[in-house]
C-alpha cells in the first residue's frame, strides 16, 4: 500500500459558485451516474446549470481555476463520489465554503480534495475578490490554516485529523484503515454476540 | 462524570482505535452495497490486491438502477444493465451475499434489509447511499458514505470518522389526523433549515416518536440527512423489538433473550449531556408540500406559498430562483398547483404501511386517479409487493387508477426508466426536490406525505387529504 503525496498548500485562481445549499445532483446529474466509472466526469460538471445560462464553469476567464469558492451547505444531498470526482477531475484541488454538506467533504477529504471552511464576512470578501479580479491568485495554507488573497488573510479551519491527514499525505484513507488488522477483529468478535451478521443468505 | 447519549455508547463501543487527533477508526457491523456506488470501488480492490474482509457483513443487491416494469434487470437501460449484472459478478467474485433482482429477491435495500430483520440495535451500518440514515430508527448509526468509503468498508470493515454532535429533538404533544412522519419530517426541516443539522446526529424521541411504528420511525431517520444531520436515530423500545422478532436475520429463538437483554441497555442516560436540544409541538404540525427546490422550502398544505420577503434575507434569493424554477406564484394557496405525475415510493414512504393507508382511503371513498395524472406505486421491495397482492390491496389501488408497479427506487432518483418528462410537475412521496431529482433537468418536484400524494393524484392538483378523504383518521 503506498501512501498518499502531502498536500501543505493548494495555491491557483478561483472561481465563485453563488448561493446555498448547492447539492450535489447539481454538481453531478443523476444521469451521469450509470457508468461503472468515474473517467470522463469532468465533462458533466454542473451540466443542467450550464446549459440553463452562464456559468463560471464556461467562463474563460476562470478556465485554469483550481480552486472553488462557495457559500454554505455546499455539496448537500446525495452521497455521490460522482460529484468531487468531476471537480477534481475538471481541475478543483480545494473547495473553500462557509459550510459542506458532511458526505461531501468526506469523499473530498479521501480522494485528497481540500475543503475548508470560511467565516462568512470573510468568506464574501474573498469571493467577491474573486469576481472582480478573476485571475488573482489565491493560497491556502493548511499548515497555518491560512487562506491569503491579494494582500488580505483569513483564518480557515478544517477538522484537524483531516488537517493532518493531508499534510502527512494519509488522506487517502485505506491505508490507516488497514494498519491494524487485529484491532478490527477484536472488534468483530466482541459485537458478533449481539449482533449476528447476516452471513449467506 | 456526564451520562452519555446513546450516540456516544455506540459510537465508543465501535471504536478501533483513534487514528489522528479526532479522527477514528469505526467499526460498520454491516455493509449494504449498491450498483452505482460500488463498482469503482471493487476495481479498487482489485488494483490494490485486496479481498472484501468480511462478506457475511455484507449485504449486496441492485435498488437504483432496476425497472420497475417486466425483467428488473433486462428492461432496464443497457447502462443500467451493465451496472446490475457489475454488481452481480463482483458479489460472486467476493462471494457476497447478494439478493438477486432476476429471482426476485430485490429492493431498496433501506427497505429490504430492516424487513429481513438485518437491522438490530447498537450496530454501525454504511451504505454508499445517502438516506442510509433510515436505520437508524433501529437504535443503529447509519452513515451515507461515497464510493472510496464504500471501497474503504469493503477491505477494512470500518471507515474513518469524526465525532458528531448529538441534538435531542423531543416532539411532544401527539401527530394530528391526517398528518404523518413525513410531515413531521418536513415540519422539522422547514424550521431548522437543510443546513440546521450539519455536524450533528438527531436524536428523535418523546412521546410522539415513542408512539410511532417502525416503518412511521423509519420515515422520520431516512429524513434526516435533508435537514443536514449525517444520521438520525430512535432509542430502541419494545416496539423496536416487537417488529423484529421472528424476522429472518434477527436472532434465533434461542439468542433472542440474551440480545434483548443488551438492547434494552441502549438507552441516553437520563443525564446525558447534549450538545443541543430542541422540543417541538406535534399538535402545531399540519401537513406539508414543498414549494421549492430544497427540502426546506415547505409550506403546510393551507397556507399560501411564501413571499419571498417574508423569508429570512438570507434565503430570499434563493426562494425567488427556486419559485421561478417550480413556475409558482408567492401568495396563492399551495392548494390547487396542478400535477403531472403522483408518485408513492422510495426509501422514504415506499413500506407496507404507506400503501396500506393509501388503499384504504381509497377504497372507502371510492375515488379515483383524475384522468390527466399519470399515478405510480412503486413498492419499496418485491416482499411489500407481495404483501399488497396478498391482501389484494393491489387491486383496490389499480382500481383506483394506479399503476402498481415493481420494486426500485424508481422515480425517486432519475438513475433508472423511469423518469419525468420536460416540465412535468410530480407530487411524490420521496425526499428530494432537488432540479432535475427525478430525471429531468426541468422537472419539478413537490414532496408530500403518500396520503397528500394520493389526495393530489384524484384531484389532479394538491389538496388537503384531510378534505379529500373526509373520513380520514376516523
């Protein structure tokens, strides 16, 4: 099993996804995800939004964007990897929002996309920074947990053991999960009285 | 030292070990797996040369992608037969136990699997599917994961997780006639918000929740991941137990003594430390239709669809978006918004019990499906299916109009034929509004309780059940 390479700082332009509770059908229609792979998803990003008008994902300006700036909730809904798959494969590295959706920013964290949280004052200056000057370059530092933009500096946070998972390069998960196999049976044992599996059907 | 929620013990007792700061290693007791979550995740296996752990933890049949019309399997899309028959080979390849859509044995597997008495108290469940959330009502945490968790299960039997908050939601008073879990649900979403439970699990209980049944509790918990929470749950009682004795997986007669024994110590310690608690009035609950496209944009059924700014500034805009979307006006009553589809089904209100209400209302009021709706009931799995024709409640609801069709998530979520059609308007008893949900990117979506869906399929447009079945509750 080989580990994961660090991620310290992700720095690029942004783009900014306005609104709340963006989910992640979405990000990712439904009917992208009959295909038995993930390869190609990077097409189908935001696809019903983008055909329904303008979108930054079109927009040239934020064409070589690795860095997504949004508001709260963001990636709700479905448990579809589908979703970060397509971004990271479109070319996200790092999501900055005020909040997630929980699933969402677990499968970031596994397929090591950044996601950090913003105070929502800061979060709407730097998004509107991002607006206004699309090719300002942006740097987040997990080791300072540090989001600095043009001259001006936010404090960001994420869970530190996700923190640590990037900058140690374990974020890819099966790794630490597989450490200690013993640990696991122990466990197994333990809640088999209680809770028979269900075994061959 | 502080009691502990029920949360904590099972959370705690299915600790490996803290992996980093915060970060642990949680046990899944049981591992429901799908075909669209998973394939990329046994092609992970394979290329690290890696095997599934413990396959008889390990649930497998196809739910998303199964027609719900003639051959579950062949009469699908050839993209979603490629990802059934995906699945079945990788259950081989691992010997998993699989449920097989061709003999019948399918369906939703938040569905299927608390049928076959596969759910017990204090487990850990993971399912690469959000609304797992529903097992819960069982006394169980029950995580939605995403494909490299699914993988992660499949070789390790555990997932990498972070404490959640724990907020009591203690619903007091009782649920009027007429008014359901899901209106509770959505009740309760509306006024937390879809981002009020994020990093929180929803402990359900008082008295209206202790009255409940299993599949009304199963509503409630498959609800909570809308409103944010990563999962919901319900202290296990004697309900809990009485609905899983004699079921197929629930322990044998012979262990059944010793289980509920252990059961009934999972309980929140009466001085249990919340991070937050919340007490609702179940009597102020009225039933609710969405207007929008989030979860939370909910009216109850006799008021008239919100004003945008009557709504807190920070959800204005986007309650002007979602009602042009939807083609709905502020200010007239919800009451009277013409329908397309009805749909009864899904994950959420796809239970025997949610059928059985809806053909009983029907057969005693006689009335049937308006001639310009096309209706849907879409069992949660072929054993509800076989339960309606067994007590022919089939026929009453075929008779009335409805399509009674297969097993399958169906219309709920657009993977599958079935699908809505360019700006069709679909009242339906699932959990998503969210544009383009049900398969068409203008399609649009107002969510309900399986008796609200029932009373807009025979009036061709949303209508107060409690009007519309006069007798209802009675």
């Amino acid at each position: 099993m080989t580990g994961s390479p660090p991620i310290r700082v992700v720095r690029g332009t942004a783009l900014f996804i306005a609104g709340d509770d963006v989910d992640t059908d979405q990000i990712m229609p439904s009917r992208f995800l009959r295909s038995t792979s993930f390869t190609g998803l990077e097409q189908h990003v935001f696809e019903d939004l983008r055909q329904a008008g303008p979108h930054p994902f079109d927009d040239p300006l934020h064409a070589s964007a690795s860095i997504l700036i949004a508001e709260r909730n963001f990636g709700c809904g479905s448990s579809r990897e589908h979703a970060p798959q397509g971004l990271a494969r479109w070319g996200i590295r790092a999501i900055i929002a005020e909040s997630f959706g929980e699933i969402f920013a677990a499968n970031c964290t596994a397929i090591g996309l950044v996601c950090v949280t913003l105070a929502r004052a800061d979060r709407q200056s730097l998004s509107k920074a991002c607006v206004d000057v699309p090719d300002a370059p942006l740097c987040i530092d997990l080791r300072r947990q540090r989001v600095e933009a043009a001259g001006a500096g936010f404090a960001c946070t994420l869970p530190e053991g996700r923190r640590q998972q990037f900058l140690d390069g374990s974020w890819d998960s099966l790794s630490l999960l597989m450490a200690d196999p013993a640990a696991v049976e122990e466990v197994d044992a333990r809640t088999r009285v209680f809770a028979p599996p269900p075994g061959v059907l | 030292m502080a009691g502990r929620a029920l949360y904590e013990k099972i959370f705690d007792s299915r600790v490996v070990r803290e992996v980093l700061p915060g970060r642990y290693q949680l046990f899944v007791d049981l591992h429901l797996v799908n075909e669209v979550s998973s394939p990329q995740a046994f092609e992970a296996l394979q290329e690290r040369g890696l095997d599934v752990r413990f396959p008889d933890r390990t649930i497998a049949t196809a739910d998303h992608a199964v027609a719900t019309r003639g051959n579950p399997v062949l009469d699908g899309s050839p993209e979603n037969i490629r990802q059934v028959l995906k699945l079945r080979d990788n259950a081989r390849k691992h010997a998993l136990p699989y449920l097989d859509p061709e003999r019948g044995e399918h369906g939703i597997l938040h569905v299927l699997a608390p049928e076959r008495g596969m759910v017990m108290p204090g487990m850990t469940l993971a399912c690469g599917d959000s609304h797992s959330s529903t097992h819960g009502a069982f006394g169980a945490l029950a995580f939605g994961i995403g494909t490299s968790q699914v993988r992660d299960v499949l070789a390790s039997q555990s997932l990498l997780m972070e404490k959640l908050r724990v907020r009591r939601i203690s619903v007091e008073g009782r649920l009027g006639p007429g008014v359901y879990a899901k209106d509770l649900a959505l009740h309760l979403i509306r006024l937390l918000g879809s981002k009020g439970g994020v990093g929180f699990a929803h402990e359900f209980a008082g008295p209206v929740v202790e009255a409940m049944d299993m599949e009304a509790r199963m509503t409630l918990c498959n609800m909570a991941v809308e409103g944010g929470a990563r999962c919901g749950y319900v202290e296990p009682d004697d309900v809990t137990f009485s609905y899983l004795k004699g079921r197929e997986h629930a322990p044998s007669a012979r262990a059944w003594n010793r289980c509920q024994a252990y059961w009934r110590t999972l309980r929140s310690d009466p001085d249990a430390e919340y991070d937050d608690i919340l007490s609702l009035d179940a009597d102020a609950v009225r039933p609710c239709v969405t207007w929008g496209t989030s979860p939370d944009q909910s009216v109850a059924v006799d008021q008239p669809i919100p004003h945008p700014r009557s709504l807190p500034p920070d959800q204005q805009a986007a309650a002007v978006e979602a009602l042009a979307f939807m083609g709905l006006e502020p200010g007239r009553p919800i009451v009277g918004t013409p329908i397309d589809v009805a749909f009864i089904g899904s994950c959420t209100n796809g239970r025997i019990s949610d059928l059985e209400v809806v053909a009983r209302l029907l057969n005693r009021s006689g009335m049937k499906v308006a001639p310009a709706v096309k209706a849907l009931i879409v069992p949660g799995s072929r054993a509800v299916r076989q339960e309606l024709h067994r007590r022919q409640l089939d026929t009453v609801l075929e008779n009335a109009g409805f399509e009674v069709r297969d097993a399958g998530c169906s219309l709920c979520c657009g993977m599958n034929v079935d699908q809505l059609v360019g700006r069709e308007v679909c009242a339906s008893s699932s959990n998503r509004n969210f544009k383009g949900r049900q398969g068409s990117p203008t399609g649009r979506t107002l969510l309900m309780s399986p008796v609200m869906v029932a009373a807009a399929a025979v009036s061709g447009a949303v209508a107060d059940a409690r009007e519309v079945f006069e007798e209802h509750g009675a």
